[in-house]
C-alpha cells in the first residue's frame, strides 16, 4: 500500500485523470435515457463537449489550475447562453475552485470565489425552480452556493495549512543553522581559550626552565649543590608543563577527557603562592601582598587573576633584563578583585611590551585583553616612569552587561 501511495502521490496527473473518465461516465449516463433518447440537458451536439471539457478541467487542474479555472468559468457561461442545464460533468465546477483556492495564484483565488457566490444565483435565474416562490428561490440558490464557498474554504485552509508548515520547516532549518554556527563560534572560542592556556604554561615554564639551566651551567663548577637543585627545577617544571600541555592538546585533539575521565584543575589564585616561589627559585625577587578580605570568587575570576600574574611575570623574566625585580598586588575589593604587577626591568625597550610590536611580541597582552574582557573587566598595560612596566588589572565579581 505504501508504494501504492508514493506511485500515486509522483504521478498526481494520472489520478485526476482517472477521476477525470469517472466523471466523464457518469455524466454520459446522465445525459442519455434508457431507451437512448437524450435528457432536458439541451442539445447533444453542445452537452457532450461542454461535459468532455469539464472533465478535461479535472484531468488538468493541478497541472494549469488557473487555465483550467478559466475554462471552467467559460464552460459555464456557454451553459447557460446554450440552455445545457446541470449535469454531473458541473461538479468540475467546485473540484477547480478547491483547487486554486489551495495551490492557485491569488487573483484566480478571488475570481474562483466570486465565480462560486455567483453559480447558485445564475443557475436560479436561468433554471428556475418550478412552482417555486421568489424567497423559496432565493433560499435554494444559497443552498446551491454553499458547496461552492465550503470547497473555497477547504482549499484555502489547505493553502494556509501548508503555508504554515512551510514556515515551521524554514524556521527548524534556520535554527538548525544557526545552532551549527553557534557551535561553530564556541569551538572557536574554546579553542583560542586553549591557545592561550598553551602560550601561558609554555612561556612562562619555558622561561623558568631556560633561567635554571643558565644558573646550573654557570655554577655548574664552583656550586654543584645549587647546580643540582636548578637541574631539579628544570625537571619538576617540565614535567607540570609536559602534563599541562598534554592536557590541553588531548582537547584539541579529540575534545574528550583524558585518562581518569577529569582533567586538571585550573589554577586559581591559591596558587600565586606557588607560582611567585617558582619565579623567585628561578632567581626573580618578587614582593607579594594581599590586601583585603580574601573570599572564594568565581572561576573565570581566579583563573584570569592567576593567568594575568603569570604573564607578567613571565615578560619580566624575558624582557627586564639583569637585577631586575617585581611586585605583585592582590586586593579585594566589595564588588571585584584588583591586580597590580609592576617591575623595574631597564633592559629591553617598550616596543616589545606593546601589542602587535614589529618583533612579533605581544600576544601575552593581547591574551591578557582577550581573558579580562571575557570577565567584563577592564585591564591596563604601560611602562611606569622611571623605567620597568606596569599591569593593573580590574576584575568585576559580576558579569558587565
């Protein structure tokens, strides 16, 4: 039954066809006697093809609906000029309204409405009914008009019904889209979130490591005990550098958790205790405080605070150059966390802290930028007076909208 219904449903021209002869037998039985004499339909030379059009009209109507709706409405007129009263073959009539009103243009629409109000009326008029009143003639032309206006209306909300699914369908495909994009955009943006995770642990582990070895080979000779625990530095950070990036490239690779199903907290801002003693094991003095109330913030806000201070660190590392010191400034604020890290490094120009600089330097502070606007928090970046540079930081507890 199934391909009985998919056949019929690619080959709508076959089954209106097929109506099309019913409709065409019917009326022929209607139009001739038993006895093969013709009925009161008027002359058979002017019936039977009026009705073998009418048929023409059903076998035809959803391939030209509103040629065939013309057809129709001149078929009647020839009706009732020619006296051919109704017969089967009419019924054409109403299957071509329901037809445009569903799938025909809008002017054929109204014009086969107009047609329908109007049929019951003129065929009272040209075929009054006998022995029949002027109200009772009246009542049966409306009667005659209101399969007319129900196959109008059925047609119409077949047409609005579609319309209306029509919609639904574009709007499920665009939201499908934009679902598509949207994912698109998140996978783009955690995967710059990773490659700023990347450029932190790989700076500023790399920058450690490179410090340690540059100590260890210079007391290599005269110090072996100092030359052995910068080599236990260099170790121990490699091996959380070597985890952390392993972590994050295991995302990249396959955006699913690694062995043991969870990943590797992010740092928060806890840690700067252990991050500023690795800096100062590598040989940078560092001066840290707290001021305020420390209170558990949000993670967004602890892991940028920790990411800020660790870039900083790492540039001043990189780019102070010798005798070089830092300080770093952790405030807490009623409504955010403050940041100020800030060193005296004279020996490497500006240009290299600035975003975009000639030299490829930089990304850290755009990441910075990137990871304070993330938060909704505002982040200033430029040399201090005298000499060195300065990072200060304002992270708000709540999300700006």
């Amino acid at each position: 039954m199934q391909r009985l219904y998919d056949f019929l449903r690619r080959h709508p021209t076959w089954v209106d066809s097929f109506w099309a002869v019913v409709l065409f037998g019917i009326t022929c039985v209607n139009l001739v006697s038993v006895n093969g004499a013709p009925e009161q339909h008027g002359a058979p030379a002017v019936a039977f093809p009026i009705a073998v059009l009418l048929c023409v009209v059903v076998a035809l109507r959803r391939r030209m609906p509103e040629k065939m709706l013309v057809l129709a409405a001149v078929l009647g007129l020839l009706q009732l000029i020619t006296d051919v009263e109704v017969m089967p073959a009419d019924f054409a009539m109403m299957v071509i309204i329901f037809t445009v009103a569903a799938d025909g243009a809008r002017w054929a629409s109204r014009f086969a409405l107009t047609g329908g109000l109007c049929a019951g009326f003129l065929s009272q008029l040209r075929w009054p009914a006998q022995e029949a009143g002027g109200l009772n003639v009246v009542l049966i032309a409306v009667f005659q008009t209101v399969p007319f206006a129900l196959a109008w209306v059925l047609g119409d909300s077949l047409r609005t019904r579609r319309a209306y699914l029509a919609q639904l369908e574009e709007r499920a495909a665009r939201l499908e889209k934009e679902r598509e994009a949207q994912s698109k955009v998140a996978v783009a943006a955690e995967r710059a979130r990773i490659a700023r995770e990347l450029h932190d642990v790989v700076a500023h582990n790399v920058s450690v490591m490179v410090v340690q070895a540059d100590g260890a080979a210079y007391v290599m000779d005269t110090a072996p005990d100092q030359a052995k625990k910068a080599l236990e530095t260099i170790s121990g950070t490699g091996r959380q550098a070597l985890a952390e990036m392993r972590r994050l490239l295991g995302v990249l690779r396959t955006g699913e958790h690694q062995e043991g199903g969870e990943y590797v907290p992010q740092p928060d801002v806890e840690q700067l205790d252990d991050l500023i003693e690795q800096c100062r094991t590598a040989g940078l003095p560092v001066d840290f405080k707290v001021e305020g109330t420390p209170r558990p913030l949000p993670s967004g806000v602890e892991l940028t605070a920790y990411r800020i201070v660790q870039e900083a660190l790492t540039n001043t590392r990189k780019h102070g150059g010798p005798n070089t010191g830092a300080s770093v400034r952790l405030v807490y604020f009623d409504d955010g966390l403050g940041l100020l890290v800030e060193d005296d490094g004279k020996g490497a120009p500006h240009e290299l802290y600035e975003e975009g600089g000639a030299d490829g330097q930089g990304h850290g502070l755009i990441g910075m930028r990137e990871r304070v606007g993330m938060v909704g928090g505002t982040l200033d970046a430029g040399p201090r007076p005298g000499g060195g540079f300065r990072i200060s930081a304002l992270l708000p507890l709540k999300p700006a909208h």
